[in-house]
C-alpha cells in the first residue's frame, strides 16, 4: 500500500483564514514527523520515507518557501544493521530503560536515538 506523505500546511492571515496546503512525496510509504517555520517564512518539513528503494526507511527533510514551493530536500539512509552498544540516561550514565524516562540509545555507527517509554 503506498501513502503519500501529506503536509497540510494552513496559514491563516490575521481574520481572513487563508492559507495554502500542498502535497510532497514520491512513490513509497511515507510519513512527516514534524513542521517548523523557518526565520525566511518557509518551512522544514521532517519525517520517514521508503521512496529511494534501499528497503528500508530514511530520514527525509523537505524545505519549502513561504508559498509551499520546494527549495531543498536532503536524504539521510539508516543503517539496518547497526547494532545497539549501550543505553545511558541524560546525564551519560549506563542504564536499562525505566517507563517514563528519558533514554539514549548509542549505536555501533555512532549514530544516537533519544527515547522515552510511556506507559
């Protein structure tokens, strides 16, 4: 099942309630995770893509204008195969992951993942 990764983007002028919305995504499963503003009146657009074939997903940035037009895009794979060498808690301390604490997840890549459980 393909999903197109849709930003509804409204931005309402002051007592007017205009705005616009658009659509970025390609051919596979996507999902957005998170929209700023930007100083420029653009936005970043982050999330999830399965589009560029490898199997698996990648972190994808979307950078847009004030009108929704597209003027980067940047691509960042994750490696399946990485493995998991330590949890620590905030302060850097080895630790096992408590519900309702905040984590952070070392991998053998060097990449790093904060995490919660919530329960």
């Amino acid at each position: 099942m393909e999903k197109l990764l849709l930003i509804l983007l409204c931005l309402p002028m002051i007592g007017f309630g205009q705005g616009w919305e658009t659509t970025f995504g390609g051919n596979g499963d996507e999902v957005s995770t998170s929209v700023q503003q930007t100083t420029d009146g653009g936005y970043i657009i982050t999330g999830m893509t399965a589009s560029f074939g490898n199997g698996d997903y990648d972190v994808y940035l979307i950078k847009t204008d004030g009108s929704g037009n597209v003027t980067s895009t940047f691509n960042i794979p994750i490696n399946p195969n990485r493995k998991l060498e330590k949890v620590v808690d905030i302060l850097g301390r080895k630790t096992k992951p408590k519900a309702n604490t905040p984590f952070i997840e070392i991998y053998d890549d060097g990449t790093v993942e904060k995490r919660i459980v919530i329960e």
